[in-house]
C-alpha cells in the first residue's frame, strides 16, 4: 500500500465510478479495480460495495476516506508551499472590487500593477454585491465590513471612516441639524448597499451607540448619486468620507452634528483559504494596501 493507491481511492469516491475515475487517473478501468482490490487485500477490509449500477463505500471504506482525503490536501499543501518559491510571476488574477474604491484609487494601482508585472492580466469587475469567491472562480475581493464566510480569509487594508453631510445651500434652507432626533424632519437620502442600517443611521457619543430611523425622498445603492443629489443641495447623507473628501476640502459640502461619531468599518482583502498564498496573489495585495496607504486622508 502506498499514498498513490489512497489518491485512487479517494478518487473512486469521489467520482461514484470507477470509469470516471480511471479516465481522470489515465488507468484502464481493469487496472483501477485491480489496484483497488490489492489495497482492500493489504488492509484487510472491503471498502466499496461493487454492484452493476452503482458502487458505495462500507463503513470501513468511509473511514478511511476521511483519513485518505485529507492525506491528500496535505500532499497537496507541501507541494503548493513549494510551488510558490518556484513559480514564476505570470497568469491571470480575477477579481471584485467595490465601486467606490475602484474609481477612487483601484483601476489606477492596478493598472500599474499589471504595468510592473507585464506577464500577469488582471481582471477586475468594480460591483458592490457580496460575491461567492469559490463560486464564481474569483481569486480576490475587496470589501467593506464583516466577513460572515470563515471560509474565507480577510487582509485588513485600512479603516474606512464615514460623515454624515449636506450642502451649505441646504443648511442655508432648512436650518441646523442640532442632534440626531432633529434628523427626522429633513430630508435622509438613504444609501441602500449596506446590508444594514441603510434606514437606522447610527453614531457613537460618549463610547454610547445611538441611532434614529431616518426617512426622505430618495434612496439608492450607489453613493456617487447620493453624492450628486446632496452637491444639489437635496437633502443630507452618510457616505464614506472618501467618496466625498475632495467635496469637504473645498466646501462644497460640510458635515454635520459634530458630537457625535458616524460608523467606521474595515476594508479587506479577501481571498478563498490556502495555507500558501500564490506570490502573484500576495504582492497584488501589498500593491493595493499602499494603494489605500496612499490615500489615507480620504478615508
């Protein structure tokens, strides 16, 4: 018995037949079944049940494919840890990236990523949906707030602070806002991406959380319209201050209620589990992390 003979097995298993299984293996399907008959002699136990239609493991078969399969990921992992001292810096890297930071700062720094690194193609789609890496063959995402997937594995990139502001010509009409329940007789354009709290806007004073429910006439997933609809003096909202930094340098826009503290949530790289980050994979990450680095002011 040798671990060649436990990959076939778990092969087998995996595929349900042993024709599916020879074909992957490049064996004859004679040659599978022999082999897997010497390992069940070697061990003393019958492990798959054999009938015209169908095959399935006995009890002895299904606890050693638990112990076969994860010898397997653990082949898998020593050669990976390998490969990636040897492999070279070519390929393609697919990932998601929210909109906000991908006009922001994102398309540039990879652009100029892919420009250092002339053998990798990066394709990069800017949506603020919560993808399924694994699913949808993604090998990065960048997002904003709490990884619930614990199969996944989160990089912190920076912190991302939010205001809550209006347009001076809107303060002009409307008057102050002198505390969070004054809140709810103006006009809150909502920002519906979040996955929460797109309604409840909440604020720390005094290390204590508060929150109103707010109301107004518009509401939206992308916070540039949330932008441009508050440059037009239309009402107040609650961004992340990058995607109106620029507009608060220059007055275009202030913020407001300044004793109390908007939200403040991280942004991550994210990235299905490995115990060995492929190298082309890991410096993208350093490159997009001085990216936000860079910007630090706006966030």
């Amino acid at each position: 018995m040798n671990a060649a003979d436990l990959t076939l097995f778990v092969n087998v298993a995996d595929a349900g037949s042993f024709n599916k299984a020879a074909q992957q293996a490049g064996l004859s399907t004679p040659a599978l079944s022999k082999r897997i008959s010497k390992l069940e002699q070697d061990l003393g136990a019958q492990l798959i049940h054999r009938t015209t239609r169908r095959l399935s493991l006995t009890e002895a078969g299904e606890s050693l494919y638990v112990h076969a399969k994860n010898i397997e990921g653990q082949v898998s992992d020593a050669i990976a840890s390998v490969s990636a001292f040897s492999q070279g810096l070519t390929g393609t890297i697919k990932m998601s990236v929210p909109t906000i930071s991908g006009e922001l700062l994102l398309a540039e720094a990879v652009a100029e990523f892919c420009q250092k690194y002339p053998n990798i193609t990066v394709d990069m789609r800017l949506e603020n949906d919560f993808v399924d890496l694994v699913g949808e063959g993604l090998d990065l995402a960048i997002r904003t707030g709490k990884l619930e997937d614990s199969s996944l594995i989160a990089k912190p990139l920076i912190q991302s602070n939010w205001v809550v502001c209006c347009s001076p010509s809107y303060i002009e009409r409307y008057g102050e806002v002198g505390d969070l329940e004054a809140l709810r007789d103006h006009n809150c354009l909502a920002y519906t991406y979040q996955a929460q709290g797109s309604f409840d806007w909440r604020f720390t004073r005094s290390n204590i959380e508060e929150s109103v429910r707010i109301s107004g006439s518009f509401a939206t997933n992308n916070a540039q319209a949330l932008r441009k609809a508050a440059l037009a003096g239309f009402g107040i909202v609650y961004v992340p201050r990058c995607c109106v930094y620029e507009d608060l340098q220059q007055g275009k826009l202030v913020t407001i209620l300044p004793d109390y503290q908007p939200r403040r949530l991280g942004v991550y790289a994210i990235y299905p589990f490995t115990k060995y980050l492929p190298e082309k994979l890991r410096l993208l990450i350093e490159h997009i992390k001085q990216a936000y680095q860079d910007k630090k002011a706006y966030f």
